[in-house]
C-alpha cells in the first residue's frame, strides 16, 4: 500500500489529534515519524510533521484534516 502526504503542521501534538480524528473517521494515516533522538522533535527539517494517509484515501482525509487545522487554529487564544 502506498502512502502519501495530506499535510504538514510545525507542532506534533498538533500532528497527533490529526491523526487520531483521522482514524476516528475511518481513515488509515501513518504514525508520525521521530527524528530518533529524545529532545529532538523533528531531525529532518524546520517545515515540521508530515501527516500520510493511503493514496485512495488522499481526497477526502485532505479535505478532513484542512477543515480540522483550521478548527484548532481559530480556537487559539
């Protein structure tokens, strides 16, 4: 099965509930990846957490997870 990228956020908790609604939802994203090391977030770039889900599942997770993001951005303080 093929995976690919739906979306990137800079927080992994963030990355997390995303995942989880995801899933909630009958989706099948991947887990999110660590850089490997503890205390390093995230070894491989400053643009943050890649969220995948299989390919027949890209439409429709994208379309979940954008509305999902901007839920928890509006909530913010």
């Amino acid at each position: 099965m093929k995976f690919a990228p739906i979306i990137q956020v800079k927080n992994q908790s963030i990355a997390r509930v995303l995942i989880v609604a995801l899933r909630a939802h009958g989706f099948h994203p991947l887990d999110p990846r660590e850089g490997g090391l503890p205390g390093v977030p995230n070894l491989f770039g400053p643009e943050g957490f890649i969220v995948e889900v299989p390919e027949d599942e890209v439409a429709d997770a994208t379309l979940l997870a954008t509305d999902l993001l901007k839920d928890m951005q509006g909530s913010a303080p």
